[in-house]
C-alpha cells in the first residue's frame, strides 16, 4: 500500500499490533496540546491512543482534548479531574484508567512538547528487544541531552536532583527524574498504583525505585529533551520540597518491609 511522506508504513509486527496507551498529564498546556497529539498520531502505530488527565485547567485544556477526541474517535480517552492536585496524582488516575482501557504498554510524557514523539517508537522498540519492564527516555546517558536553551539554573538543579536522589537511593538509573518512558502494563500492575503516595514530581523517581525494589529490568535509552513550547512550567516551591523529601521517605519505608 502506497504511503505518503507524512504518514509511514505502520512499523512490523510486533510494533504494529502493540496497544499502547500515551498518558499526558495537562495544566494549563492548551497551546501545546493539538500538536502533541498530531504528532504522536503520526508515528507508525497505529494501535496507539491517547489518555489527557486535565486537572481542570483554567486555559480550557480539557475542551481542547473534547475536540480532539471527538476528531479522533476511538484514540483519545479525556479524564476530567476537579482541580490541580498535581502531576502525580493525575498520573495515578490516568495510568490506572489506561490499564482498565486494555493498554499492553503505557508510555508517559508531558503535554509541552519537550518529550520529541519520534522516540516513542525507540522505547517500545527497546522495551521489545532487552525485554525490560521500563524504558526510560534519558538525558544523562551517554548521546541525550538537557535543552541547549534550557537556563543554567534549570540544569544545575535537573543535575543536583539526580545526584542527590541516586546518592539517598542508591540506584544504578542515570536520568531518575525523567517524565518520558514506557511501562509494560504487569509491571504497573506489579508496582500497584495505590502504593504511590507523590502527589507532584517525585511520583517519577518513586515509581523507578519500586520498579527497582520488585525486581524488573530498567533500561535507558538517549534522548534530546526540549524546552517547553508554549506555556509556562508548574515547577513550585512545594513540589520541590515534596521532591527533596521524598527519597527519605522511601529509604526509611523501605528499610521496614
Ligand atoms: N493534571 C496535571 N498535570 C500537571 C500538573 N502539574 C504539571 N502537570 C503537567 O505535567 C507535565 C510536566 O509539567 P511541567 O510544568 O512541564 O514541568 P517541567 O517540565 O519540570 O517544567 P518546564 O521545563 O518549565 O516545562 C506537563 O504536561 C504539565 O502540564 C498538575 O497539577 N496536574
Ligand atoms: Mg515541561
């Protein structure tokens, strides 16, 4: 079947056939949404949805998915949540739902467009072939990086972050703050959602330690991340501090069971 240039041929098999769920927490992203969603329609998988967990955001996110999901039937699910109650939270919800919606693999990026879609196929591809659990899209491998456009300050403290929280945990994953990676569903059934307790960033680096703690494979795979397109970053002092704490909680948890 002749294809143009702007839609591949869907990848073989097991790609092609592969149900995967993209999980897009949103606040205030209207800007960046639709092309989030373009593009990642346009990678050659079609079993591919889309889950937007909107916490009620006052740019009218939550309608943009709406007509999103009525141009693309069948391939956006939308969760209206009540109010902002943080990454993490809508992460549990959305992820949770994307289970229950049949998703074999849940993939998880952010809605500013600094995750590029191009690697999504790389992750599955990778997640595939080393028969890991999570595939995790890194910037501290050797070949990622951090946005070139990104200020010192943000990569002082993307870096300070990741040192400190390897230091407390002790775990051999070089990017543990990363938002963009793929799950195979049974380790996020395994991992049990209703053991999350983050309600900001630190549900990242909480799901890497359990996935680690239960055993399963952690693979990374280069990426180039971007700054955000439009919009402006949810990045508080409280989730910094939740973020700082954190990785106390789970050494000290840890240590009990
Ligand atoms: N549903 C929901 N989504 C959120 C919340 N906080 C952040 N997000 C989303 O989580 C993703 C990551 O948030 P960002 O603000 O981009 O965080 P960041 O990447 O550290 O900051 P920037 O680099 O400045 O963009 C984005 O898709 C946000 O819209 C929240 O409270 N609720
Ligand atoms: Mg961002």
């Amino acid at each position: 079947m002749a294809t143009s240039a702007s839609t591949p041929a869907p990848l073989p098999s097991p790609w092609c056939d592969a149900h995967i769920v993209v999980v897009v927490p949103t606040y205030n992203e209207a800007a960046n949404l639709p092309q989030l969603v373009e593009e990642l329609f346009a990678l050659p998988l079609p079993n591919l949805r889309v889950l937007v967990a909107d916490d009620n955001s006052p740019d009218g996110t939550g309608e943009v998915a709406e007509k999103l999901a009525a141009t693309h039937q069948d391939r956006v699910i939308v969760m209206h949540r009540p109010g902002k109650e943080g990454l993490g939270r809508a992460y549990v919800d959305g992820i949770g739902r994307a289970l229950d919606a049949g998703a074999e693999f849940v993939v998880q990026m952010d809605a500013d467009l600094s995750h590029p879609t191009m690697y999504v196929p790389q992750l599955l591809g990778t997640m595939l072939a080393t028969g890991a659990g999570l595939v995790i899209g890194s910037r501290y491998v050797s070949g990622g990086a951090l946005a070139e456009d990104w200020p010192l300050y943000r990569k002082a403290l993307s870096g300070w972050a990741n040192f400190y929280v390897k230091r407390l945990l002790g775990l051999q994953v070089r990017d543990l703050t990363a938002g963009f990676k793929i799950w195979r569903a049974e380790v996020l059934r395994d991992i049990g959602l209703d053991k999350i307790h983050s309600n900001g960033y630190s549900f990242q680096v909480e799901m890497h330690y359990l996935a680690h703690k239960h055993g399963h494979k952690i693979v990374e795979v280069p990426i180039h991340f971007n700054e955000r397109r439009h919009g402006e970053s949810k990045m508080s002092l409280g989730v910094k501090l939740e973020s700082a704490v954190m990785p106390f909680r789970l050494r000290r948890q840890h240590r009990k069971t």
